[in-house]
C-alpha cells in the first residue's frame, strides 16, 4: 500500500535516468527524498522480453539502462530506511517474480499498456495497490481496470495523463481529473505530468488531484 499521509501525494519520476548505474540511482533517490517526495519510482524492464528479436536497434539503446535485480532489493531497502514509498513501473513481466523479495508499496501502470488487460491482471497479483495511467485510454478502457481491481479486492488509483513529450500547455486538459473524480468516487485520482514546468502540477491539485 502507499502510506498517503496528506495530499497531495508526490511520486518522483525517476524512470531510467540512472542509466544503469546504481550509484546514480542512489543520487535521484537522495534527491527525491530532500524534496520531500512521498515515493521514488523506477521503471524496470528486460529488453530480451520487451522487444522482439528484430528490434536490435531498441534493444541496444536500452540494454545499458537496466538495474539488476539486486540493486533494485537494495534500492527498496534504502528507501524503507529512510521512510520513502518505494514504486515500480514494470514493462514487461520480467520483475514480477523476484516482488516475493523486494518490498514495494504499488505498481505503476503505463499509458502504453491500454489494453493488456492480462498483464495488469497479473500486476494485480503482486502489490495490494495499483496505479494507472490513463494517457492512451478511453473510458471503456478503464472501466475495464477498475472491474479488474474491484474482482479482486484490491486498491487502485488513476492518474488523468497526456502521453506527449513534453505536453503543451493547451493539451493539458485538467479538467479531466474532475470528470474521473465524479464517474469514480472511489478511487484516487491524480495526474501524471509531462509538462516542461511545475504549473500544471500546481493547478492539478486546485481540480481535485490527489497523487502527482
């Protein structure tokens, strides 16, 4: 679970900008922590698994951006210790068996994965909370996510988000989180911010978003 103490909740986005290397992992996580983020997220992937034998030039671009396995227990340790949410965005399904033995408290769906109803299925199987991400769905989409999470008892949270990089500011669209706040009162809403500035983040929160 993620421990919300008080709103809104703030997820520092690290992704793969450690570029593999554990050392600089540890310096986002440092710097999450002295802005008094509430969770440190990661991105985790295989490339042997996410791409297809013929996307060589995918797989060699990426190949060098991966923890290992150890590194990343190690990086939930730390952020145990120093009392930070610790969250994962998993790719493909490549992390999900070694969860038994790295403590996380959510899972973070991404926009790309509309759709793959069976692999969030399987998310759904391995942390007590869900995040997603709503930048390439329609609303068919995420009823379909929160049937899922409501089949199985478990917490979900959705985050109004646009899927271009960076977002304009005519495409942010806020008021969409008050649309989702009202078709889904159960659930947390937020957003997933793209933007080049922290003004949309701040005007979020005044729509009603609860995680950023």
């Amino acid at each position: 679970m993620i421990n919300i103490k008080s709103y809104p909740y703030l997820i520092a986005e690290a992704g793969i900008s450690h570029f593999g290397s554990f050392d600089k992992a540890i310096e986002l996580l440092d710097a999450s922590i002295e802005a008094n983020c509430d969770a440190f997220k990661i991105q985790v992937f295989n490339v042997d698994k996410l791409f297809a034998n013929d996307a060589k030039g995918w797989r060699n671009r990426l190949k060098d951006r991966m923890l290992t396995i150890g590194e990343i227990k190690k990086i939930s340790e730390i952020c145990e210790q120093k009392r930070i949410d610790f969250i994962i965005t998993p790719h493909d399904d490549y992390i999900l068996p070694f969860l038994k033995d790295i403590k996380i408290n959510a899972l973070k769906i991404g926009s790309g994965e509309v759709g793959n109803l069976s692999f969030i299925s399987e998310c759904f199987e391995y942390c007590d909370h869900l995040i997603y991400s709503t930048g390439l769905s329609e609303i068919k989409d995420i009823n379909n996510v929160v049937e899922i999470a409501n089949s199985k008892g478990k917490n979900l949270s959705i985050l109004h988000c646009n899927t271009a990089y960076p977002t304009k500011d005519r495409d942010v669209n806020l008021s969409v989180i008050k649309e989702l706040i009202l078709k889904y009162p159960k659930n947390i809403i937020g957003y997933s911010d793209h933007t080049q500035d922290h003004l949309a983040c701040l005007n979020s929160i005044c729509f009603g978003a609860r995680i950023i």
